[in-house]
C-alpha cells in the first residue's frame, strides 16, 4: 500500500507537469531565470534590447554605451501564489497514483493561470505600445497585418514572436475565414479548436485568466522577465512539518513546492502547493498590447 508521503510525490509531480503546460506561454514571452532565490533576492535575468547594429570606425572605436547589448534587468522575488490541499488522512490514503496526479495536474494549471494573471496585472501598464484593432477585431484579417506591420516597425526578430489571447480573441481568430480557408486541410482547427505552429508569425496560446484587461498581447522573449524561487522554510521549522516537496522542471526551471502539517484536532494533514516568483518589464518595446 502506498503511504502518505508517496502519494504526496504523485500529487506534485502531476502538478509541476500541469504547472509546465500552462505556463508554456511564460517560457516563450519571457525569459525566465531557475534560480535558488529566497524570499526578496534580487536576480539579474538577462535580455537583449531591440536595436540596429552600428558601423564600425577606427577614429572613435567601439561605441559600448548604446543600448542594444545583451542586459540584465534586476527582479525581485517577492510574490508567492499558493492552494490549500486540505484532505484528511482517511480521504488521502483512498485516493490513487493515478487519481491524485490528475488533481496536482489540475491545481498546478490554475496555479500557473494565476501566476500569468499577476504578472500581467502587474506590468502590463508599463508597455505603450497598442494594437490598432481591438481583439475582437481579428475576425478579419486587416488585423493580424497590422499587428504585423507594428511589430516590424519595431524591429522585432522574426524568430520568437508569440500573441496570447483570451478566449474571446480565440473566438474571433477562429471565426476570421482567410485563417479557417487557409487551414482547412489541416486537422488541428477542425479536431482541436486549434490553429498550426504559427498565425501570421505569432505563435498563439489561449489564456483563460486575465490578461491586465487585454484581450491579447504579443511579444518576443525580451518583453518580460520573470525568476522562480523556493519559499524554503527556515531549518527551525522543518521538523514541525510532516513533509516539504520541490519538484523543478530542468527545461524550463519552472519550480513547485508542497509543504504539510499535521491538524491533529482534524485529523487533517494540511497542505499547501505553492510557487515563488518576480517578474519585470525587460524591453518595453517589446510588447504590444491588444484592446
């Protein structure tokens, strides 16, 4: 029979997987740093700022002071977003291996969801940069070709552009017909309610939480940066807790954790499955938000 504890392994690792999926968009928008950060460290995230190459001069040399270089922009690991797992010990010890990683899948998917939430709420006024069309706009293609040519404008790398959108911009992305003509030999749309690789250069993915009050935002990697600690607990209190789980994504350096303690008036073994992270603006201009 399965203890506890080893079922508490299956719960986190289904998280962590859920937690990977769905913050899949974070690993492409962002750059994001794995670090052993603790509560307020300060991390340098490194990014490059967009801007044009320079010609070379003997007379003045190199000029190292314009921007365009790779950069560090220094986060702050301040925010830790968590879910209370509250199961008595009776109900945890019945659930199985294979039920409990569909629940830490699931609650590691709201987790992230949460986590993009907040990052946004938090950054999202700092980019000027705005769509000409709303998002509901994207029924036609006039839209997409002007977020086109406004990321050229601004010199984005044709490589690494992503647009997340919420679903009301997926539904209107999906009802644009140019894109529904041009993937009917595809299964992806008809099958998944999902579009190819790329739409007009974008790589798309749905965000069912909000966005800062966007429908949409696309970007390259530079536009944010984001670090991701472990709220450890100080080696004092480790042996009041019945259990503390890391679990770290090497891909991506995504990180979960559960730490649990025992309510004996319950007879409940509380649990709580949280991450710590930071984020901040890297390039402003590397964003460009859609009404």
């Amino acid at each position: 029979m399965a203890t506890v504890t080893n079922l508490t392994q299956y719960f986190v690792q289904g998280a962590l997987k859920g937690y990977v999926s769905k913050n899949a968009p974070l690993t492409e928008f962002s750059y994001v740093v794995d670090s052993a950060a603790k509560l307020n460290d300060i991390v340098r995230v490194p990014y490059t700022v967009a801007s044009s190459s320079l010609l070379f001069d003997y007379t003045s040399g190199y000029n190292t002071s314009t921007r365009g270089q790779i950069t560090g922009k220094p986060v702050t690991v301040d925010k830790i977003s968590y879910i209370p797992v509250t199961l008595t010990d009776s109900d945890w010890s019945r659930l199985t291996p294979e039920v409990l990683t569909k629940l830490g899948e699931s609650a590691g998917e709201r987790l992230a969801g949460d986590v993009i939430s907040a990052s946004f709420a938090a950054n999202v006024a700092s980019f000027g940069n705005s769509s000409t069309y709303a998002g509901t706009s994207f029924t036609g293609s006039a839209a997409l070709a002007d977020l086109d040519r406004k990321a050229n404008d601004l010199h984005w790398p044709d490589s690494g552009r992503v647009m997340l959108i919420n679903p009301a911009m997926k539904q209107a992305l999906l009802s644009n017909t140019s894109l529904t003509n041009a993937f009917a030999f595809g299964e992806p749309v008809a099958v998944e309610g999902q579009f190819r690789s790329k739409v007009f250069g974008f790589v798309p993915y749905t965000v069912t939480t909000t966005l800062g009050g966007l429908s949409g935002f696309a970007a390259t990697p530079n536009a944010l940066c984001h670090v991701f600690g472990t709220h450890n607990p100080p080696d004092s209190a480790l042996s009041q807790l019945s259990e503390f789980t890391v679990a770290t994504d090497p891909a991506t350096g995504l990180v979960v954790s559960m730490k649990g303690w025992y309510d004996q008036v319950h007879a409940t073994t509380v649990r709580i499955l949280e991450t710590m992270w930071g984020s901040a603006v890297g390039d402003a201009a590397a964003g460009i938000k859609i009404a």
